[in-house]
C-alpha cells in the first residue's frame, strides 16, 4: 500500500474504531462488552464497507452489537399451516430469565416501556403488561392464510409492513420487488411511555429514493430528511397456499444494492387471479 493511500485510509480506520471506543470501552467488571465480536475479523470486515476511498466521512455509527437481541422467523409446511414468530429479548440479554425446559430469555420491557405518568394509560402497574413493538403479521384471503410476513426494528415494524403492502397491492410489485423497494423510516413520533413529539422527527430515506422527491419533501413538505445506514427493518416473507402445493420465498439483497444488509421476507402467496399475483421468475 503506497503512502498516499495510507494517509487516505489510516484515519478513516482511526474513525471507525473510535466510534466504538466511545461505545463501548467501559469497566467489563460492570458491563458485558462484546470483545470476540468487536476483535473478531467478520466484524472488522463489515465496519470496513463503511469506509469510502473517494471522501471522508463526516460522520460514522458505532457497531450496532448487542444493543437488542430480536428474531423474526416464518415456516409453513404441506398442509398450509404458518407460522409468524418474532423472539426479542429487548435490550441485550433481557431479564436473565429463562424458563425451565424452554431454552428462550424472557424480555425486559417492564423496566423501560412503561409512562410514570399519573392518569396514564400506559401508566406503571403491578401485572399490567408493557408496550412493545413485536408485530409479527399474517395477510389473510377470503379467511386463510395468505402472506407470512414480519420485519424486525422497534417503530419502523409497522412502518415497514405498510410499505411492504403498498408495494404489493397499490403498486402491483411482486414479491421480491416489495421487499427490495427503497424504505422510508419516521423517528421521533410521541410514544405510549410518555414522550412528546414537538418539532415533527425527521425522515430516514434508504438509498435509491430519486433526488427529486427528497428535494420536495424539503421544499415543499416541509420534511427534515437525513440518511441511516440501517433501521429499516428486515423482512421475511413466504407466499404460497395448499391449493397450489408450494411456497415462493423473496430473499432481500440490500448490500449488493449498497444498502445496510437486511433480512429475508417469506410470504404465502396463491397462483389465482389478483393484484398480488406479480410473483414471477424474479422471485
């Protein structure tokens, strides 16, 4: 590597790696911090396709390990049976408990997701139960299962499943194109533990959104955007009915697209004549 490269290079690594030096060094004796991932070479690899060799970066975020331990899955096997599942354990290894027998960590949203606001609905309570934002989902048709489907991310589950449905029905996209269609995220909405939106959060546009509709949405709309490089839910779709005995699968490819690597949608689909029948041989 010759000099100039290194001059380039060297303090974009510095940049990174300061970025979870500001996260993450602290006392072990108090924390869990992550060091087989944080020295491990796969993750070294996937901090690097942060770096860009034509500009430097004004900003970069830390590694994203262990902030939140949630899983969506979906199966469905011959008889047309399906299941929509999400596990989350919340914030890192949730509360510690596991159920006898069971081998799954119950969650620890009772300490954080609740208002401490008097008169509250979603006000603290001995055996009240949490907000949370676990959707797992199911599209129905004509009262059967038609689409398996679920995205992991906090508030951007709902967002990313409405998406996701827009593309198929209002757009007419087939599977794989819904799942690999460029995502918008909202933050800083007000929430049930008491919070208040006041200067109207921003919006997160994934890339692949033409430059002309962001410009409006600042002129015009009057949006605060910015860019993230992940947040916008992964998603898994199955598609497919007993009728015609099998599924289609759409696997999401969003870092060939130069997108933060996602998840896959699985989604039950039937072959009948309708706005989602769109699958094709690009699935």
């Amino acid at each position: 590597m010759e000099a100039p490269t290194i001059c380039t290079y060297s303090p974009k690594q510095k940049k990174l790696a300061y970025e979870d030096r500001a996260k993450f060094y602290a006392d072990p004796d108090f924390n869990d911090i992550p060091v087989e991932e944080l020295i491990s070479k796969a993750y070294a690899k996937e901090r690097n396709k942060l770096i860009s060799m034509e500009k430097a970066a004004r900003f970069y975020p830390p590694g994203d390990i262990g902030s939140g331990e949630t899983i969506y899955m979906t199966v469905a096997d011959k008889e047309g049976n399906m299941v929509s599942l999400i596990q989350s354990n919340y914030r890192g290894m949730g509360s510690g408990m596991t159920p006898t027998d069971l081998g799954f960590v119950l969650q620890n949203r009772g300490g954080e997701l609740f208002s401490l606001e008097k008169g509250h609905l979603n006000v603290f309570e001995p055996e009240k139960r949490p907000f949370h934002t676990i959707i797992p989902a199911f599209i129905t048709k004509d009262g059967k299962p038609y689409i398996s489907f679920g995205l992991m991310g906090g508030g951007m589950q709902p967002q990313g499943h409405v998406q996701i449905v827009v593309n198929l029905i209002d757009f007419g996209m087939n599977l794989q194109e819904a799942g690999d269609a460029p995502r918008i995220q909202h933050v800083m909405s007000s929430e049930p533990t008491g919070y208040q939106m006041k200067d109207g959060g921003w919006i997160n546009l994934e890339t692949g959104i033409d430059y002309e509709v962001i410009r409006e949405l600042m002129e015009r709309g009057g949006h605060r955007v910015k860019y993230d490089l992940g947040g916008y839910g992964a998603i898994r779709p199955f598609f497919g009915t007993k009728k015609t005995g099998g599924y289609i699968m759409a696997r999401q490819n969003r870092e060939k697209m130069g997108r933060q690597p996602d998840l896959t949608v699985f989604s039950q689909i039937s072959r009948s004549k309708n706005s989602f029948d769109k699958a094709d041989d690009k699935v």
